[in-house]
C-alpha cells in the first residue's frame, strides 16, 4: 500500500503551536523550535542593540536602516524569523505598523544554537536567497564567528568569515567597527 502524499503545513498550523516554541513555516514544511539559551540570546541581543544604535538611530553617524529584534516574516509563502533583520531606509522610507513583515529584509542573522545550525544553514539561507534578502549573517557564538554570505542570483554565496575578538568591519554594516568582544563574552554556567 503506497503511503498518501504528505500535506504541506500551512499558517494555521504554525498558529497551533504552543506559544513557549518559535515556529516557522518554510517550503510547506513546519519547523518548531525552543527557545534559544541565554548564550544565544546575548549575541542577537548585542547585535540589535549595536547596530540598531549605529544604523537606525544613528548613533556613530552611519544611520539608514530600520533595525528589527525577531521579525516574523511573510516571503514567498513561508512564515520565517530570523533573529535580527534590518531594512534599508531607501528601500523602506517609513517603520511599517504590521504584524507580520512582507517586504524581504535587506539583511538577516541568524544566531546559532545546538541543533539550529543545519536548518539555518540548509534550510532557512535558500529560503531567504529566493525571497531576495541581498545579505545574511550566520553567528555562531560557540566558535566565536560570523559568516557572511551574499545573495548571487538565487542563493546565498559565502563571501567572508570574521572570528575572534577584536573590532571588524563587516558588510553590509561596514560603516562602524563591529566590537565583536562584545558579542562573546565568556559566560559562566548558573
């Protein structure tokens, strides 16, 4: 007996899962995931809060961007939520009052926890490439790095990898000096 053709997830779906959970919806599949560990969190919290400062309220002088901690986005059919994502001005004059993003984000990150990094890598870095998302960041606080990958044609093309400790110009935000010591605090465990 042949099995029945798999049902693609839909919004509704993602709706049903319970609120302790980030769901997201991509390619008609629904992936649920916990919330993110505090060593995670410091990092795309630092990144929203440097960049937000620098780009959007324009802090050092770089501004035009619009700065968003954990936007829900609405591309293509899928529902996805990076951990920070910005918009150029130019491209989006005026802060939007939506729920839910549906013009692609110029910029995203995505910060790696234990068992995210193949679904961010595999997963959600083409999804973003064919909504059109020009650069993504992928932070991988354990190893202390960010990778850069740029959209060419209709995927994303690792152009640049930065790690350490020291500040680092890093595209497309390369206007300031990213204090990546910051980012990578060593933590102890509570």
């Amino acid at each position: 007996m042949a099995n029945p053709a798999k049902r693609p997830a839909t919004y509704d779906d993602l709706l049903k899962v319970p609120d302790h959970l980030i769901a997201e919806l991509i390619d008609g599949d629904l992936y649920a995931s916990p919330r993110p560990a505090s060593r995670h969190e410091r990092v795309a919290g630092h990144l929203y809060r440097i960049l937000g400062g620098a780009f959007e309220d324009d802090l050092d002088g770089a501004g035009g961007w619009w700065i968003v901690f954990e936007p829900e986005l609405h591309l293509g059919g899928n529902a996805l939520v990076p951990d920070v994502a910005g918009w150029r001005k130019e491209r989006l004059p005026e802060f939007p009052d939506v729920t839910a993003w549906t013009i692609a984000p110029d910029w995203v990150c995505e910060v790696i926890s234990p068992g995210s990094a193949k679904p961010d890598r595999m997963i959600k870095l083409p999804a973003y490439a064919r909504a059109g998302v020009e650069y993504a960041w992928i932070a991988e606080p354990l190893t202390r790095t960010i990778d850069v990958y740029q959209r060419v044609e209709a995927q994303m093309d690792l152009i640049a990898r930065h790690s350490g400790d020291l500040p680092q110009r890093i595209i497309p935000f390369d206007a300031i000096e990213l204090p990546l010591e910051r980012l990578w605090l060593p933590m102890r465990r509570a």
